[in-house]
DNA sequence: AGTATGGTTCTTGAAATTAGGAACCAAAAG
DNA sequence: CTTTTGGTTCCTAATTTCAAGAACCATACT
C-alpha cells in the first residue's frame, strides 16, 4: 500500500503515542496505519508490507491488540484472509474499562493509610484525599460520557 | 530503617503500579517507599539503604522524580543531607498536567482526519467523536476537580 | 493425497533499559 | 588545607524488550 508522507507521519506520532501508553513500538504503528489508511479494514499481509515488518512482529502485535480490545478481524466467506480494523465503534467500552483501573490505586491507598503510623496526621490526610478524588473521577467519568452524548445533540 | 512484611508489599505493587504509568522500576520504589514510610521525609542514605540500591540509581532516579514535579527536597540549616518528600500537597497540579496532554491526542486524531479519504463517512465520524469527547474531558475534567473541592466540605 | 495460502511459534540476535561500582566533586567540618 | 560527608557522573555489566528468520501448522484448494 502507497502512503503519502503526511500518513507516514502520522502513524510514528500515533505510534509513539500508543508506546508511551505501554504498547510495544510494532504495535503501536499497527494502530496508527489503521487509524490512517483509507481501507479501514486491513489484511496481515498488506499491514506487514506497508509498515515493513516481519510475519511474527505482525502476527503476535496482531494478537496482543486483539486482546487488549483495540483490534478485531473480520472474514469474508470465500476469502481465507482476515481483515482487520480498530475497534473504533466500541471506544466508550475501552473508555470505561480504562476508568476501572483508577480504583485500583484508591484501594491501594487506603491500604497504605491504615498501615501508618497515625503520627504524621496532615500526610495521611493528603494521601486520602487522593484515594477520595480517584474514587470520585471512578464515579463521575461514566457519568461524563453519558453527559457528552446528550450535550452532543 | 526497618518495614514491616506489609509496607515492603505496599511498596512493591505501588512501584509496579507507577512502572505501568511509565517510571523505571527503582524510581516507582523510592515513590513506593515515601507513600509508606512513618516518616514522610527521607534522606538519600535512608532511602538507599531501606530499598538497597546503589547511590547511582538512587541519585538518578531521584532527580527524574523531581524532574516529573513528584518529588521534592528539603534542608535544615546546619544539616547537610537533603531531606526529600513527595509532593503529596500539590497533586492537584499533577492531575491538571496530566489533563492537558489529552488535547495532544485530539488534536492528532483530527490532523488524521482531516487527511483521511472522505469515502469512509462513519469511520471519519467514529474518529471525530473520540476527538471531540477527548476535548469535552480536557474541559470538564478540571471542574470535576472544582466540583469534588466542594461537595467535599 | 499434494500443494499453496494465511498465520503461528520457536529460537536467536540486536538494541535499549536498568542499575551497580568506582572515581569524582563541592561544601562543610576539623 | 585536609578530611569527611552527601551526592553526581562515567563506565560497564546484566537484564529485558523487541523484532527477524525459519520452521512449522491448519485449512482450503486441486
């Protein structure tokens, strides 16, 4: 597949991006050509050729995408390959699964603050304000979706 | 300094937790350590010598802590050593700061778009979307944080 | 059955990250 | 002005991550 220098270009910077969110480099760019590519939906071959990879760099980028959520694969009967494409209809589910690790952390600082001495009486009281905000964001960022659907009418 | 079995354990998974986020791993201990530590300020020999790492990457990792605005020192005159603490007070302005690269994003994804073909209508819209709820989270999100000062009192 | 296609897995090498040790430096103490 | 203390820097070793290549496997086609 052609891509023109502007879309070369995109794709690093969407492809750093990703890495710095903790994706791999390949994966990342993977990520970036569909985002750009005019055919959104994309087979392993023609993903490997375009960004130059190798058929393991792709297949096991492929499959860690798929898993993260990001990514999925269509057929088309009569046709052995997959194409595939972004998830991009479904992103207020990676949304919403992102704001669930945020309660994770809250946890783990309350944990931290009943293991303290309770001599250090403000330093507790900071720590649980930040367990007190993340539970809040924990609450209030689904209600922000929904809000921004309606607003976006 | 001694730890119990349980703050070692509170240490290790909030420095996994800040590795996820991107910090090398001795650099999420020493934040690890400073969350639990009954005395919220510690010296650089306290800090190498509880978490047994050399002085190299306890210096490193400490300057890359202050660098990212976590971390900070202090003095006592007469003291030589640096006392340092987290900056448990200001994490406000560090949620502020981590608002703002969320608009770095949109904006790309918009670039994209603006480059894409214009034969793919509802991928260019799925697009826009994330683009455009990425800006509303840019512009709500700091009230949020207005709105939890409140509700708080 | 035999072959081609689409993709996976295993092994390995290269590159990047991480952290240790030793030498070093500046300021304070003696 | 010498020594000690607190910390930094440079160099290097070890570990981890990343991706290539080749062998491999399953399905479809002939």
């Amino acid at each position: 597949m052609n891509l023109t220098d502007k879309q070369r270009e995109l794709i690093e910077r969407i492809g750093v991006f990703q890495e710095k969110a903790g994706l791999q480099p390949v994966a990342g760019r993977i990520m970036g050509l569909l985002y750009v590519s005019d055919k959104p939906e994309l087979t392993f071959d023609e993903i490997r050729e375009t960004l130059g990879i190798s058929k393991s760099a792709t297949s096991n980028a492929l499959n860690l995408l798929q898993q993260l959520n990001r990514l999925e694969y269509i057929t088309y009967s009569g046709d052995r390959k997959r194409y595939f494409r972004l998830k991009l209809d479904k992103w207020r589910d990676l949304v919403l699964q992102g704001v669930e690790s945020i309660t994770d952390f809250s946890e783990t600082l309350q944990e931290v603050v009943a293991e303290r001495t309770g001599e250090t009486k403000e330093y507790n009281q900071n720590l649980l304000e930040v367990a007190d905000f993340l539970k809040y964001l924990h609450q209030e960022l689904p209600k922000l979706l929904t809000q921004w659907e309606q607003q976006k009418k």
